[in-house]
C-alpha cells in the first residue's frame, strides 16, 4: 500500500478535459521554461502557440460566433489572451 501525500502540483478541481489536469502557476512556469530550453524557442514565441491553439478550439466549439470578448489579466495567461484577441480581430 502506498501512504505517500498526493501530489499538490495538481489542482483537483474541476477540469474542462479529464486528460488536461490543471496545474499550479509556479510548475506549469517551471514546464514552460524547460520546453524553450529543449526545443530552442522564446517564450514569446510559446505564447504565441498557446494563443493560436486556444483561439482554433473557440473557433472549433463556436463556429457561429461572430462576437469574441477576451478578458485578461496582468499575469502571463494575459499575453496569450491577447494573442486570442488579435487572431479574433482578424
């Protein structure tokens, strides 16, 4: 039987996609940091990603949609945020 503490990285709350945990702000910056390192690339250039992938899945479970509002705020999720409104203006 294994006594160890569950792991705390992980938030157990409510999660939009059962294979898509949520994590903690302070792993997921350490994840990030590590995959620029390995693949070679700034971080700009990862938030610009997360952006792009966010806005094809409102695109995918909205396709009707003609009117976005995007809500961000000082933290790093705002800079993809902003990514989403910039591809939603075009």
């Amino acid at each position: 039987m294994n006594n160890a503490e569950p792991s705390t990285d992980f938030i157990p709350i409510r999660q939009i996609d059962k294979k898509l945990p949520l994590i903690k702000a302070q792993l997921l910056k350490q994840l990030e940091d590590r995959y620029c390192v390995k693949y070679q690339i700034p971080s700009y250039q990862l938030m610009q990603r997360a952006g792009e992938s966010a806005w094809a899945l409102i695109q995918k479970h909205y396709p009707k949609s003609n009117n976005v509002v995007v809500v961000v705020g000082p933290g790093n999720n705002g800079g993809d945020g902003l990514e989403v409104a910039s591809l939603a203006h075009q």
